[in-house]
C-alpha cells in the first residue's frame, strides 16, 4: 500500500485516502499484527518508563510551530500505525526509530524489536507560551484522539467512529491503521492531517485540520464506506469520564466533592431548541436517545469550572475542556445517543455521546460527514438563552426535602442570558412535565440573591417500577427563557441508597 515517494505534497489529499478506503472496503478484513506479547503485558509503570525525547521532535530544527513526538507501542496500545510524512520531496514512511525515546530500563530496551512499530503521534505548539511547545493533540489508540485549548488539562476524547456503542452484542472499536501529516509552513497556524480508518464492518477517510488556540478548532471531512450491516452508527462520539457530582451521592470514603471530566450534554437542534442533560454514573448500563432533524450541534461540557467543586490540584478537573460538535451540513433525521456506563471508580472512561442515523445501515453503503470540534474551557457559544448552572437531587420523602412518600426534590439553576438583570421580584415562572407515569407534585422559582441565579424546585414521584423523567424551562408569561433541562433518575439510584 505504498504511495510513489516522487508524489508532491500538494498533490496529495482527502481523494487520495477515499480512494485507498473505497478499494479497502471492497477488499476481505484483515486484522492488523499486533505487537508482541510481552510489550502488551508491561506494566503501568514500565510502559510509562518509555518515554520519547522531546529534543527529537520532527521539524523542530526547523522552528516550525507544529512539531510531533511519537507514541510507542505498548500495554494498551497493541496495534501498531503506519505514519508518513508528506512534504515537498513527497510522501515518507517514518520508520520506528528506538533511540527517539528514552527508557528506564536498559533490559527493557535491549529487548524491544527494530520494528514494533509506533502507536500514535502527538502534535505540539506554543498554544501557552511563545517560545514553548505544548502538547495540545494526541492521536493515539483505535480511533481516539485527544485535544486542549490554551491552558487547558487534557480531558475527554473524540473518535473517529463508534460501531454499536451501548448494545448487548458488544461495541466494535475502529482503528485508524496510517496517518499522513501535511508537513506545515514554519509560521503556519494551522495544520492537516490525514487518516484511514478500517474494522470488520467500515472502512474511512478522514480529514483533520487542526488550529489550535483557546478554543482548539478541529475540521473534520469524513468519508466511510460500510462492508456490513451496522445497527447503530455513531458519527462524532465523544468519550468521558462521570464518576460522581453534585446531583449524585458521594461514594463512601470519597473526600473530594465532585470527581468528573464532564457534568452534561448540550444539543442544538434544527428546531431551535437548546437542550441539556446532566450526566450520572448509573448502577447499569443506560442509553438514552434523543430525536434530531438537522442537528447543528453537540457536546459534552464541564460547566462547572469552580476548583472548590473538586478539591484535586493534581486532576485540575475545573480545567477540563469541553467538546462542541459543529455540523457543517444536513445531517437529516437522526438522533443524538447518550451512554452511560457504570463505573466504581475515575480511571475509566464511561460517558459516550454520538450523532447516529435513525436506522440500520446497511453494507455496500458510502457516507459523507462534515463537521467542526471545539476544544476548550468554559467555551463561548451563541446561545441566547439562560443555561443552566447547577442540579441537586435529594430525598422528598424528609424533612426539607418536601415530606412526601417516594418521591425526589430535584433542584436546578439557572443564569445569564433574558435572566440578567432581571429583578428579584420578575414572574419568572416554569413549564415542567414528568415523562413515564411520574407526576409533579410541586414547582416552584425563585431568585438566590446569594448567587444571582434563578432556581427551580421540582418534588415529582416516579410511577411504581418506573425511571423519573422530567423536562423544564423557566419563562415569562410565554415566552421561553432558558434552555430545557432534561432528567431522569433511575429506579435503582445512589440518591435512594440501593445503588452503588
């Protein structure tokens, strides 16, 4: 699968990689050689003890902005990835090269083959301090990839593709199998980058071009070409991390007040509608779906960016960025798909957020996908609306929590937008609704002079047997002024005490 080394830079691109993925998915699959056994059975430590030498960026001699360390293989990271390099001179194979990295042990590096191969790349640039390269995007492992904005802690993931997240048969997980890295001008502030994705089912061409900055901008033009049928496809899924937060309850033992990556999804739709979900870390597996029509955006966000809520200066979880997918086209009806995964502790990544057609799709079949990702803290978006700030769930069958038998005080806040300067005093009332058989017993809104956010107290009770499920804005006579909070608390939950 070589390409003529006598190809010119500017001769090379996006046509070139759906060529090789069109005639790949016409082609049998063929799984990748993995790496030998004893570098996937390395130990955390050993594995982290292979480090590359920044000194040896490629292009550094140079002083070109963009420089790029490589990722070695190991531990998790089995699959090895061809990476070339184009440039003016064409279009290069970088070879595995042991003496790019540096190694804690000396046995350990006698040992590792001439050709294992590298597992990924990360991209630097001086996105905090002229002068300073950074890591600000690392590709590395199936399809992941990773990035920050200026000044920010790395956090959740983007992939390339997601293959039937959340169902019982069991996720397939896309690889991207080589990578071509437009070499950039010196001063550039951007950069292209170019993947082939394959697995059982799918193969892929995609296009990244990348700006870093605060936020960090990545174009995404995809291209897949199915082998196989494919019962939920997921189109720009992001991955994170929801162990616990101020709408759950605290594990025993857990000092610190929240431990997350992210607190909720936010959609966009064709509607209009601005929509947001809270995030839990459930008892079981749950997938939510919500219908679109010509989706504009979605993401997860770390709206909470306080370092009070956290209390790690090691995790810097307040400075977790967000992640807001931007399309650039029609996508049609479709549905924005929310997987929450249970997990006992913060090390694995069990929130997944995709964009995925209303059905099926079938083998033989060629997609095309256009859209754009923000990477950043606290990102600025063109929401005319109040957001919203904060949930707390408690008991409503206590004292203070409202009295009644089986039922859950559900508080959420809201501020800025049409609720800015508003008077304590404003009728600013809610439109709530329970899903489910579940029935609203209380509403009501009132201003917090202590943190100028306006609050809404919801007490519902759930139907026997059933999840709680709540939809709210606030308003002012019929006019909507936030966006729509969106709820539902699991028959099983941690708030009731049968759950973790």
């Amino acid at each position: 699968m070589g390409l003529c080394l006598s190809l010119q830079a500017s001769a090379f691109g996006l046509q070139d990689v759906i060529a090789r993925a069109e005639k790949l998915a016409a082609e049998p699959y063929q799984a990748p050689e993995a790496i030998p056994g004893f570098m996937q059975d390395l130990s955390y430590d050993e594995f982290r003890s292979i480090r590359f030498d920044p000194a040896q960026q490629l292009w550094s001699k140079s002083r070109t902005r963009f420089q790029v360390m490589l990722v070695p293989a190991g531990r998790t990271y089995r699959l090895p990835v061809r990476i070339n390099i184009v440039d003016a001179e064409g279009v290069h194979q970088l070879p595995f090269r042991k003496e790019l990295f540096t190694y804690g042990d000396d046995a350990l590096r006698k040992k590792i083959p001439a050709d294992l191969g590298y597992a990924g790349f990360k991209l630097t640039y001086p996105i905090n301090k002229a002068g300073v390269q950074d890591q600000f995007l690392v590709f590395a492992g199936a399809s992941y990839f990773r990035g920050v904005g200026t000044g920010d802690h790395f956090g959740l993931s983007k992939r390339g593709l997601a293959l039937d997240t959340g169902l019982l048969s069991g996720e397939e997980f896309p690889i991207f199998r080589e990578f071509w890295l437009i070499r950039p001008h010196p001063k550039a502030s951007n950069m292209k980058v170019y993947g082939l994705l394959d697995s059982k089912r799918v193969t892929g061409a995609y296009e990244f071009t990348i700006h870093p900055g605060q936020p960090t901008r990545v174009e995404v033009n995809s291209t897949l070409f199915t082998r196989d049928r494919i019962e939920l496809l997921g189109i720009a899924p992001l991955t994170s991390m929801f162990f616990y937060g101020e709408n759950t309850a605290r594990p025993r033992g857990n000092w610190r007040p929240e431990v997350h990556d992210s607190d909720g999804l936010l959609i966009h739709d064709g509607s209009g509608e601005w929509l947001w979900r809270p995030l839990i870390n459930p008892t079981k597996l749950q997938t939510f779906s919500f219908s679109t029509r010509d989706v504009r955006a979605f993401g997860l966000f770390q709206r909470d960016g306080e370092f009070a809520s956290y209390q790690d200066p090691e995790a810097d979880y307040e400075r977790r960025p967000d992640a807001w997918v931007k399309t650039r086209s029609d996508w049609g009806d479709g549905r924005i798909v929310l997987v929450q995964i249970p997990t006992s502790d913060e090390t694995n990544d069990n929130i997944v957020a995709f964009w995925s057609p209303p059905n099926t799709v079938a083998g033989g079949k060629r997609f095309d996908f256009g859209y754009e990702i923000d990477l950043g803290r606290q990102l600025s978006l063109e929401h005319p609306l109040a957001r919203v700030s904060s949930t707390f769930v408690g008991l409503g069958d206590i004292l203070g929590g409202g009295n009644v038998k089986n039922s859950y005080r559900l508080i959420a806040d809201f501020k800025g937008g049409p609720l800015q300067g508003l008077g304590a005093d404003a009728p600013v009332t809610a439109e709530v609704s329970a899903m489910l058989g579940g029935k609203v017993l209380e509403r009501y809104v009132e201003y917090v002079e202590q943190t100028g956010h306006w609050r809404l107290s919801i007490l519902a009770s759930p139907a026997e047997g059933k999840p709680l499920e709540l939809r709210a804005y606030l308003k002012r006579d019929d006019t909507q002024l936030s966006e729509t909070w969106t709820y539902t608390l699991p028959t099983e939950n941690d708030i009731k005490g049968n759950g973790k």
